[in-house]
C-alpha cells in the first residue's frame, strides 16, 4: 500500500512540472511576440515618416515641373549635372587659391 502511494504522489508533481515548463515556454514566447510587435511598430513610424517626407519632395517637383517649361529644364539640368555649354558660351574657372 505504501508503493501506490508514492506513485500517486509524483504523477501529480510530474504533471506540475511539465505543466511549468509549458508556462515558462508560452510566457517566453508571448514576450519575444510582444518585442517584435514593438520593432515592427517602430519601423512602420519611421516608414510612414519617410513616405510624407517623400510626398512632400514629390509636390515640391511637381511644382517645379508646371512653373517651367521642358526646354529650361532640360537646359538647366545639362549645365548642372553635366557641365555641358552652349557652343557660343565658355566657362571660366578660377584656380587661384
């Protein structure tokens, strides 16, 4: 009768103890959920951030392309970007130090 008693007692215990591992488990991984949320919560923010700042850069040029018509602005982004002249024109530069 002792023997049975013993055996009744740590199938409880066992149960309890696999019971924790499992809570400890779930636990942990509710919090790594709960910090990647956070991640992901700040990442959309500075998304969100980086498409206003993207949509206001794209009203700003599309201002500039209705205030001028195409032949200046295709004249002005060949000096500026290209360093191209007209044939009649030279450009200067000083080197003086």
């Amino acid at each position: 009768m002792k023997e049975k008693k013993k055996k009744g007692f740590l199938k409880p215990l066992v149960k309890l103890f696999i019971a924790a591992i499992f809570l400890v488990y779930a636990v942990g991984g509710i919090l790594n959920l709960r910090g990647q949320i956070t991640e992901r919560k700040a990442e959309a923010a500075a998304l969100q951030a980086e498409v206003a700042a993207q949509r206001v850069l794209n009203a700003t040029l599309e201002e500039d392309i209705a205030s001028e018509d195409a032949g200046s602005r295709m004249e002005r982004a060949a000096r500026d970007k290209l360093g191209m002249v007209k044939p009649e024109e030279f450009i200067i530069y000083d080197l003086t130090p």
